[in-house]
C-alpha cells in the first residue's frame, strides 16, 4: 500500500511516460508568496492535458526564490504531480545535505545528493531518491525536467519579477 503523497513504483512510471501537453497559459504566471521574507518566493500550478483532455491530478508545481548571493543559484524547484504525489521534481539551490535513505540497489543509494538534482520513483517511494545532475542555467534545468517529464507545449521558462522591498531603503539602490 502506497503512504501518502507515495504512489505505487509501477502508477509512478506510467505517469512519467504517458505523454502530456502544457495546458496553463502561454507564460509561466507567477504568484507572490507573500510574507516577509526577502527576496518573495513565487509559485505557479500548471494543468497537464493527456490526449487533449486536462487531466484532474496531474499538473506541474514550479517554485522561484531568486539567491540574495550572487555565488548561489536562485532556489528553484519543478514538480510532476500524478495523482495527489510527486513523481518527478529538479530541484536547484546549491549544496545539498540530501541523502538517499531510498533506493538500495541504484547508483546513488546512502549518498548525497548534491544540488541540482533529479528525484525519480524508485520501487520504495516515488519521490524520496535523487540523482545529482550536472549544473546548467535555468533555461536548461527546464528542458531537462520537461524532457524527463514526457511534457510537450511548454513555454520556455520565465522568471518572476523582482520586486524591491516594501519600505524601500538601501537595498534598492543595489
């Protein structure tokens, strides 16, 4: 029996292979996350069509927080969501303490997983294992979790807008 938010191995696979289309607007619309953190986070939930028909419990989540350090990577992550779990996510931010409890038997099992990495299903849990990929600009952490995704009709990936802060101050004169 799946736990929650864990689909079985087997639904997670077909969910990754079955062929879906972007089904949201044309542009990545980002939402403010709001709070008072700096720089806001964003997040978007785009819907899937599978053969032409949006699909209820498939969609994409995308998460932004551009890096208040100019030698880290903005916080970014991509998600597949098939049926009430996560079954594919990139996940981009610098180094990473995640390590593989999952997975016994792949290549990556007991190790850590440095940033940006893939997490893939694997027959214990269809989100918790992930594979170090190689740094790239966002443009192409897009294509690849696109790619990975079976997810066609995407438009390329644009970034949130800056916003200075609420009350002004020295920071927006950087």
């Amino acid at each position: 029996m799946a736990q929650a938010g864990q689909i079985p191995y087997a639904d997670a696979l077909s969910a990754i292979a079955v062929p879906k289309a972007w089904a949201g607007a044309n542009r990545i619309l980002w939402k403010g996350q709001g709070g008072k953190g700096f720089p806001e986070s964003h997040k978007c939930r785009v819907p899937l069509s599978i053969h032409g028909v949006v699909q209820e419990g498939y969609f994409i989540d995308l998460y932004h927080k551009y890096s208040s350090l100019g030698a880290v990577p903005d916080k970014v992550s991509m998600t597949l969501v098939a049926n009430g779990a996560r079954v594919l996510a990139l996940d981009e931010n610098g180094p990473s303490e995640h390590v593989n409890t999952v997975g016994k038997g792949h290549p990556f099992y007991g190790q850590n997983a440095d940033h940006p990495h893939l997490h893939i299903p694997v027959p214990e849990s269809s989100s918790e294992y992930a594979e170090p990929i190689g740094r790239v600009d966002i443009q192409g952490l897009w294509r690849i979790f696109l790619e990975r995704a079976n997810i066609e009709k995407a438009p390329p990936f644009n970034l949130p807008p800056r916003k200075p802060q609420a009350d002004g101050g020295q920071m927006d004169l950087l």
